[in-house]
C-alpha cells in the first residue's frame, strides 16, 4: 500500500470511528440523564416507572452494540490494510434476520431523531444461518443507516425478507434523492456520492458506506443490486424518488 493510499485509509477510518462516536455519545447522555447521573455520591436510589426501565434497558443495550460495532469496523480497516488478514478472522453461524433486527435497535437513536419508522416484515420463526465472517455486522447497519440518513422526515422504510430454498432475499425500501441511472452502476465506487444527495445540506457523507457494503458482500457471495425509481416529488428542490436495494443471501 502507497503512503497516499496508507494517509487516505487512516482519514476515511477516523471519519466513520468519529460518526460512530457520536452516535455512542448520543446513547451514553441519554442513559446519564435517566440515570440521573449527576446525582453520584450523594447515595441516593434510582427510582422510575417501568416504561423508564425499559427505555434505560434498550439505551443500555444500544451502547453494547455499537461497541460492538467498534470492533468490527477496526477489524474491517485491518482487512483494508492487509487483505491476508481475512484469513485470521473468526467465522460464525450468522441469522441474517437477527442482524438487521440489531442494527435496527443500534439505529433507534437516528431514526428517532429524524421521525423514520423502519419496518421488519419477516417470518422470524425461519432460522436460516450462514458461515460468514465476523465482519458482516457492519452491511445490515450501514444499509439501514444509509436508508435512514437519506430519508425525508416523516418517513419510513421497509426491509422484506423473502425465503427461497437455496436464498433468502432482502429488499429495503426507502424514500430518498433521485438516482440517476447513470449513476447507478458507480454507486458502489469509493467516493462516489449521486448529484442529488451532494445537494443535501444536513447530509455529509463521503461515499463510503456502499463501497464497504460491496466490498463485505463479494466477500461471502451476496449479490446486491440497486435501483432508484423515477422520480415523483422534490423536498427543498431536490427530486426524490423510491429507493430500492435488493440482497440475495446465498445458503449452502
């Protein structure tokens, strides 16, 4: 790897570690202020409501998981630096239902913020597994993050799983910026962003997060295809349309 190459890893890394900061950030202040933290040393109990408890609990869980998430995307930037290092990675028995249902409950922080509902239609009695590698926690988060991020307020997206006997099949869909069908085929290119989401004020991104998403599905055979109907409306000038991504989860 080039120095320019080495100095362009070590920016994109600290870039998606600090959006993921700050997304623990968010959880960890609204756990301090229902545990009321400020009151420390002056021995008092906690008391609440079960409603509150339970809030307390997802918060709770939601910190476990983007710690988690921590971990699998320094483990991804260990992969970017030596590709050898795949090899050392721990393999798992993966429901990739059960992944997206986490990265929903990681994700309520944002999509409470910008009042999006994500939708999971599926039958979760059906407990499909795969051998992947401990990385795959990072596609069904930056897939439902990127839908959320993309989002018109008031809003929702939907995720849709379909069992076939050799497959499973997960289509999400979400409004967002009209994608040309020019553009299409390079939104999985490194630093590529559509004309009509660069306009998008409160929306920095640096186009990566599909490039990771291609990059940890060629790695265990998922097809994933995309496609941005025609557009119908515009939010602040911009045209939006129906934004489609389908997997294909391969079962051996």
């Amino acid at each position: 790897m080039s120095n320019m190459d080495y100095n362009e890893l070590v920016l994109e890394s600290m870039h998606e570690l600090r959006y993921f900061n700050q997304r623990l950030k968010n959880l960890s202040e609204q756990l301090s202020i229902a545990l009321h933290a400020q009151k420390i040393g002056e021995d008092k109990p906690i008391n609440m409501k079960p409603s509150q408890a339970d809030q307390v609990r997802v918060v709770a869980e939601g910190i476990l998981n983007l710690s988690q998430l921590f971990t699998t995307r320094l483990d991804f930037i260990d992969v970017e630096l030596n590709p050898d290092a795949i090899e050392h990675l721990a393999t798992q028995q993966v429901n990739i239902y059960g992944k997206f249902y986490k990265a929903r409950k990681m994700l309520n922080s944002l999509s409470r913020e910008k009042k999006v509902k994500v939708h999971i239609e599926a039958d979760n009695e059906v407990r499909r597994v795969m051998d992947a590698y401990s990385i795959i926690d990072i596609l069904p988060y930056l897939l439902l993050d990127n839908a959320i991020k993309y989002s018109p307020e008031r809003s929702d997206v939907y995720v849709e799983f379909t069992y076939y006997p050799n497959c499973t099949s997960i289509e999400i869909s979400s409004s967002g910026p009209f994608v040309g069908s020019d553009e299409i085929k390079n939104l999985t290119k490194k630093h590529f962003r559509g004309r009509n989401a660069l306009n998008l004020e409160n929306c920095v991104g640096r186009g990566l997060g599909l490039y990771f998403v291609n990059y940890i599905a060629e790695l265990h055979d998922i097809t994933v295809k995309y496609e941005s109907e025609k557009y119908t409306y515009e939010v602040d000038g911009i045209p939006y349309s129906n934004f489609k991504v389908e997997l294909s989860v391969p079962w051996e």
